[in-house]
C-alpha cells in the first residue's frame, strides 16, 4: 500500500496521551509537536484512525512541508504538490482555516487566497481542465505557518471526533467527549478492577465514555466521516476497519458505573443520552448532593468535572463545593482514588490537601488543573 503521512490534532496538554494511543494501535515513529502527532500510515489508517482514536480532535492528511518567505514562494511550493492525487476533479477544496504564527506570512487572507490559486493550477496539469465545479466530495485544506514553515493538509474526519452520536442534549457548559475520554486514560481507568463514580455528573459525559472504554468500543464505529465519499480510498476498507472494530468489542467485560448529580434536568439528559448509546444497564445514576454521596465498595476512582463559576457568588458557591467534596471523599472514600478537573488555583487548599500529581490542561480554552490523589490499589473488584 501507498505510504502516506498523518496527523492526529489534539487539544494542548494532551499531545502525549493522544500518542501513546496511537502507539496502542500498533503506530511507530511517532513525531509529538504542540497540538499534534505525526505518523506514517496508508490509507486503510485514515479509516483506523478515525474509528478508534478516543483523545485526538481530528486526523488530517499531510500534503507537504516548505520554508516560505514571500507569497510567490508560497505559491510555487503548493503548485508543486500534486493535489490531484487526492482530489477528484469535481471536489469541493475550500482553504478553510489558516494559522499563522511568527511568519513573514502574516496576511491570512492573501495566504488563503494564493493557496487556493495554487492548488487550482497544480489540478488544471492533472486533470487538463481550465475550470472545476466543486460539486463532488469535500476536501477541506487546513494550513499552519509557524515561523515561515507552512505545512499543508486535508481533513480526514469531517465534524470533530468528539462527535460520538450519543449527546443528544448537553449543558451549558459541556465538557468534550475527547477530553473526558483524555482524563479518564489518565485516570488509568479500564473498567474491571474498580468501581467509577461521578458526583457531579451534568450529562453522563465521563460516564458514557467510560463504559466505552470498558467495553472497548471503537469511539467512531458507528458515525461517519468525510473522507469515507473520496475515491482514492477503498470502501472496503472502510468496511474492514468498522468490522475489525465490532469483533474487538468486550460486551462481556463486567464494570460498575455510578454517575449523581444536585440538578434532577442534568440527570435526566444524563438517562436520554446514557439510553442512545446503549450503557442503561450498566450506569446506575441518582439525582443526589454530593454531601450525600457514598458506595459501598471498597475500591474505586471519583472522577469529577465541578461547575468552575465565573461570577463572585458563582466562586464562593464552587469554593463550597471543593470544601465538602474534600470531606466527604476523604471521610467515606479514604481508600479511593480521586481525579478532579478544576479551573481554581486554590483547589487544593480549599479541598483540604495536596494532590499527589496535578497537569495543566485548557477545556475549552480555560486553563485547568487535572489534580490526581492516588488511594489504595485494588486487588479486585469486590465488596467490603
């Protein structure tokens, strides 16, 4: 098969949980950069990729790498990528996003304009045709200019790879699919040696995605994605990928859920969307404070994403929360582990002791901290 090069997209902070799946899946030679990771592949990959990856944004094809200083070197450098190799002659081939940092190149819109022209050249020498109608499949280009090197890509996955087809209704302040997915693999969690709870569980995010994992659920299996309409890949493979995945699936895997939440409206799109994707039986939820919350399992992991507050009463009220959640955790889960989410610098004064590990991450733009307090390890899941 033709070789060819991929990156997977992540969200700042998560470029190394995003390549250690990848190194999961069987990927080598793998390049991390801030908010990316290179690998080579062929075109069956796309379709692997795109099924499997939980953590990554989204999986872009590489079409070429140069220094450019000057617009007409940006020019004649695209021009020389043969773009018809992948696109068809009737794709749509819109320059949709450029980013450009530290570069002679500081104009995007004359970037976007110059690449397209480019592109439109290199096709009419492939194609020998003076015009196209971009009436066909979709060939979204992405660019990235950082200090004069311009990399040149297409998007493989269409909508976001957060777009896992179960979040039929969400909060106001949703957490993605990936990232949850993302601290949960930092969490460790696998779903067999301990139970999972979630104390402010909004709409079942983490643990919809846990089930997932427990169950090894390929996160893409049964969505779509743009480049499933190109030519230049086989529908078989499209077809192999998706069966691969279902036979690789443990429904057998027993795991214990818990998801609870002081908003009864949370907790009930929680039951909508925990429905759609089928995890009813296995994700027991209750409409509960979380002052109120206990288990009677000896081993386990809380995992919470508490509301940040963005007002002065809102903080106080959140500050609230952090403080019982500290009781409550140490007093009647001293022996569990507990992974907490939390836009406050103060989170750990306030909760009442110092976390054995925390990690900077941006949700949805805000700076986080993923504050880590490790309990006991489990022998095996079991009662006390």
């Amino acid at each position: 098969m033709e070789k060819i090069k991929l990156i997977a997209t992540a969200s700042f902070g998560l470029e190394a949980i995003v390549r250690d799946e990848l190194k999961d899946l069987g990927y080598e030679n793998l390049i991390t950069d801030n908010g990316k990771v290179e690998f080579e592949g062929t075109f069956y990959d796309i379709c692997k990729t795109n099924i499997w990856l939980r953590t990554a944004d989204r999986v872009l094809l590489k079409m070429g790498e140069f220094e450019a200083r000057t617009f007409d070197e940006l020019f004649e450098k695209t021009k020389a990528i043969n773009w018809g190799n992948i696109i068809e002659k009737n794709g749509k081939f819109p320059v949709a996003r450029i980013s450009s940092v530290k570069s002679d190149l500081f104009s995007k819109s004359d970037s976007q304009s110059i690449i397209k022209k480019a592109i439109v050249e290199s096709m009419k020498k492939t194609y020998n045709l003076d015009w196209f109608e971009e009436d066909g499949a979709e060939f979204e280009i992405k660019v990235q200019i950082l200090k004069n090197k311009v990399t040149l890509m297409i998007d493989t996955t269409g909508e976001g790879l957060h777009k896992r087809g179960y979040r039929a209704f969400i909060n106001q302040a949703p957490l993605k699919e990936t990232m949850a997915a993302a601290l949960l693999k930092l969490a460790r969690f696998r779903g067999m040696d301990r139970a999972l709870l979630d104390p402010t569980c909004g709409t079942g995010t983490f643990l919809i995605e846990a089930a997932m994992i427990a169950k090894n659920i390929a996160p893409g299996v049964n969505r779509r994605f743009v480049s499933e309409k190109w030519g230049v890949i086989d529908e078989n493979y499209w077809l192999d990928a998706r069966d691969e995945a279902y036979s690789l699936e443990t429904p057998e895997n027993e795991t214990i859920i818990f998801g609870s939440d002081i908003s009864e409206d949370a907790i009930n799109i929680a039951k909508h969307n925990i429905e759609i994707a089928g995890f009813e039986d296995i994700i027991h939820l209750e409409c509960k404070d979380v002052k109120d919350i206990s288990s009677d399992y000896k081993y386990g992991a809380i995992i919470s994403n508490p509301p940040y507050g963005e007002r002065l009463s809102e903080i106080d009220e959140v500050k609230k929360l952090y403080k019982t959640m500290g009781k409550v955790f140490q007093n009647k889960f001293s022996t569990w582990s507990y992974y907490i989410l939390a836009q406050d610098k103060e989170f750990e004064s306030v909760f009442g002791t110092k976390s054995n590990k925390n990690r900077k991450l941006y949700n949805g733009g805000i700076e986080c901290y993923f504050h880590q307090y490790y309990g006991e390890r489990p022998p095996q899941l079991d009662k006390k």
